[in-house]
C-alpha cells in the first residue's frame, strides 16, 4: 500500500508561488490607468449633463419672460381701436395717405390711442424718453409703465437719480401690417383700397384687418446684439 505525502506547507509548489506573487503585487499600471478613464468619464458625462441641465433651464426662463412680455402689449393694444379714433385714416389731397403711425403730439406710449400708432416702434431697456430719439423706454406692462428690474432680495433696483432700472436686457418690437381680408397671409400697402365696382361696395383705405406682431428680443451683459426669443402674432378684424 503506497502512501500519499503530505503537501509541504515549507516548500510549496511553483504555481503556488507565482499566485502568491501575482496577489502580492496588487494592481498593474494598466488596470489602474483604465480604472481612472472609467471614473473621468463618468465625472465628465455628469458635469456635462448638470452644463445641459442648466442651460434648458435658462432657454425655459427666458421663453416665459419672452411670452410674458409680448402678452403684455398684446393686452395693451386689445382695448384700442384700429385707426386713430378723431381723425381716422384718410387720404390728405386724394392721394397722401394721413393718419398711419404715431399721429402729431404723440410722442410716447401714453400718447398713443390707437393700434397703427405702434407700428415700428421698440420698447427697449436702453430706449430714451421720445420716438424722435431712437427707441422708447422699456419692456412695458400692459398699463404702458416700464417694467422695473427686480433683484434677488424682491426689491426693484434703482438707478441714477433714484429712478427704477428697467428690465435688463429685454426689448419690444412692434410691427403692424393692413392684410387681406381673405389671407391674412398676404400683406397689402397701408394706402391699399379696393374700388367699388362689379356690384361690390369696394373696402375704404381703414376697413381692412391688421396684422400685429411682437418680436421679444434679449442682449446678455456680454452680447453685443440682440437675439429674438419669440414672436407674438394676431389679427384685428
């Protein structure tokens, strides 16, 4: 009968030792280089899904105040008539159209009392106090006061001469256009007529429907031009 040795706890078998050297050794450089790409790139997706998340939110702030803004003319205009109430929108001679636009003595949004009157003009945070210096003075609400920049404690913010600051940044474009009773697609000239004749009463130069539009724009602090935000448009019939 042969009997089994036992193993040599002293003296163990080469695998046996290059197992124990291999575990000795712990990680190779190669095992760690690609443990830390791993983790770089999981800290690089996380940063740049926090940069994405941050930025959706600031498009999604600036989209509101943008809606907000062009609502507000919108609120406005809603109460005024089409043409000026007194003098109306005529031709002056039979062929000089009178009466489109800011009307005489009209200098600013409180003058202004009817919807032609706000074709062209901007409401901006940079604006100055008459048409005839460049833009007025704005974003304006829909009681036509300038809205005032608000800080992170609630108060409004207050500039030179104790004044309130107007909502940085932001700008309000008004444009108004005479469209085609049947298309309001098709824009006609602000003297368009349609003549009486073939059994139809014709359309005088102040029956058509208009078109008003509000074109949002915001410059950051290191903008140098403004961007559009958003367009508001509708019909007055």
């Amino acid at each position: 009968m042969r009997l089994s040795r036992a193993p040599d706890r002293r003296n163990p078998p080469a695998s046996t030792r290059t197992l124990r050297r291999r575990r000795a050794h712990g990680f190779t450089l190669i095992e760690t280089s690609l443990a830390l790409i791993i983790i770089a790139v999981g800290v690089l997706a996380l940063v740049e899904a926090q940069q994405a998340f941050i930025r959706s939110n600031d498009w999604s702030s600036h989209a509101a105040t943008a809606n907000y803004l062009a609502n507000e003319v919108r609120e406005l205009m809603r109460r005024l008539p089409k043409h000026d109430p007194v003098t109306g929108l005529y031709f002056e001679n039979g062929s000089t159209l009178r009466g489109w636009g800011p009307d005489g003595g009209e200098f600013g949004v409180e003058d202004f009392d009817d919807i032609d009157d706000f074709d062209g003009v901007r409401f901006a945070f940079n604006g100055t106090a008459g048409l005839a210096d460049g833009d007025l003075p704005g974003p304006i609400d829909a009681f036509g006061a300038v809205i005032p920049q608000i800080n992170n404690d609630g108060a409004v913010e207050v500039g030179a001469g104790g004044t309130p600051v107007p909502l940085r940044g932001w700008t309000q474009r008004v444009t108004v256009r005479k469209v085609d009773p049947d298309n309001p697609g098709v824009v006609l000239p602000n003297d368009h007529v349609v003549a009486p004749g073939g059994g139809s009463a014709g359309i005088p130069v102040d029956r058509f429907p208009l078109r008003v539009t509000v074109d949002v724009f915001f410059r950051g602090v290191f903008d140098t031009d403004d961007t559009l935000v958003t367009s508001v448009t509708w019909i007055v019939p």
